[in-house]
C-alpha cells in the first residue's frame, strides 16, 4: 500500500482524498479551519467569516498576536492595508500546522479508509490497514 498523506499539502493532491478529508474535518468540528486555508477572499470577508474571534462567524483557532494584528487594522475600517496579505498568510499558517497535526488521526479513520477502499489505492491485504478484505483460505 502507498504511503499515506504526511501533511495536509498531500492530501490537497488528490480531490478525492480532500473530500474524504472535508468529510472527517467536518465530523471533527474543524471544516472551518480547513475551509479557512484555502479561502482565497478579501481581507473584510476573511476578518468577519474567520478571523474575528468575537463576532466572526467560523472563527479559527490563530494565536492572540495574530488576532491583535488583524483586530487593530479592523476596528480602524482598514481592510485596504497592506498588512493584511501578511496577516492573513501567518493566520492560515498556523493553521496548516494545527492540522498537519492531526493528519495521522485522518488516516487512521474511517474516512480515509473508506477512500482507500473506493480508490483501490495499494493492495489491501498487505501491509497495516488489512482490515479491507480478509485473505483467502487456499
């Protein structure tokens, strides 16, 4: 069986594997965060959907200085700063590596098994997940 996905950069590589991993973000309470580092919309848009940790409406889990960096161009009405391209791009990096974290949980799940198993992805009866098909008796 082929490796599995390292981090959320090699799931991207494969539309299905992103879908089954959009289905386990989902179940998981973290489609947002997903949705986030691949949303390509303006500074206002970002800020009020994910960024605005009080009133946004999916808000991410980014560190306080970030936060205070976008907070202070936004209370301002300065969604035209440059500023911002920065702000946003360390807020979908840390991001990434929140969920780079969990990319194992996501290969170990059901999710991910059920794209391995749909895509025939690798022999299912060698290596670890030979959980798939039982082998036959001779």
């Amino acid at each position: 069986m082929p490796k599995g996905p390292g981090i959320v950069g090699d799931i991207l590589k494969d539309k299905k594997m992103t879908a089954a991993y959009m289905e386990y973000c989902k179940r998981r309470y973290c489609l947002n965060e997903f949705m986030f580092t691949q949303n390509k919309g303006n500074p206002e848009s970002l800020w009020s959907r994910y960024l605005d940790q009080k009133k946004g409406k999916e808000p991410v889990n980014i560190t306080s200085k970030t936060y205070k960096a976008a907070q202070t161009l936004a209370d301002k009405g300065d969604f035209k700063s440059s500023d911002w391209k920065k702000i946003i791009a360390t807020g979908k990096d840390e991001v990434v590596k929140m969920l780079n974290k969990d990319v194992t949980g996501f290969t170990g799940s059901d999710e991910y098994k059920k794209y391995v198993a749909e895509t025939g992805m690798g022999d299912p009866k060698k290596g670890p997940n030979c959980w798939a098909l039982p082998m036959p008796r001779s």
